[in-house]
C-alpha cells in the first residue's frame, strides 16, 4: 500500500497514519487513543483545507506521508516532526 501511494503521489488519511502509530505502540501519540489521534488529526487537516497558506498545507501532507512511510524506530527518533505543523 505504501508503494502505491508513493507512485500515485496521494497523501495518506489520519485514519491511516493514526493506525500506524498505533501499531507503532503510539509512537508520537503516548498520550492518545487511535480515536483522539484520528480526530485531532482531522481536525488539522480541516483547518489547513480552510487557510490559504498552501506551504502548511504542504507541510502537513508531507507530514503525514513521513509517518505513514517511516519505520516506527524512525518516528520515535523525529525524524518526521515538524514544529510548524506537529500538532496532533
């Protein structure tokens, strides 16, 4: 799944980033269920949609891509976070 996403250049939803971490023993989300992460995350993304400012939109996207294509060890080091648009 994550080769094909990477060859159709689509953006992973929270849903399937939030599931990642969960199965990544909620790295990045200790204090979150799978719920909570998937709302707020939605949350993010609905705000961005709604704001002009396309670089944090990109910036979000590539932020979820990050997450949903790094290996779990890699995420719990940071290699994704974003302290622009790290926010849920």
């Amino acid at each position: 799944m994550t080769f094909l996403l990477i060859i159709l250049g689509c953006t992973p939803t929270c849903d399937e980033v939030c599931d990642k971490l969960v199965a990544c023993e909620n790295e990045g989300t200790e204090r979150m269920s799978s719920d909570e992460c998937k709302e707020s995350c939605t949350a993010q993304h609905d705000l961005y949609d709604e704001w002009t400012d396309t670089q944090k939109r990109d910036a979000f996207d590539a932020e979820l891509s990050c997450l949903y294509e790094s290996e779990c060890s890699d995420i719990e080091a940071g290699v994704c976070y974003e302290a622009e648009v790290w926010g849920f």
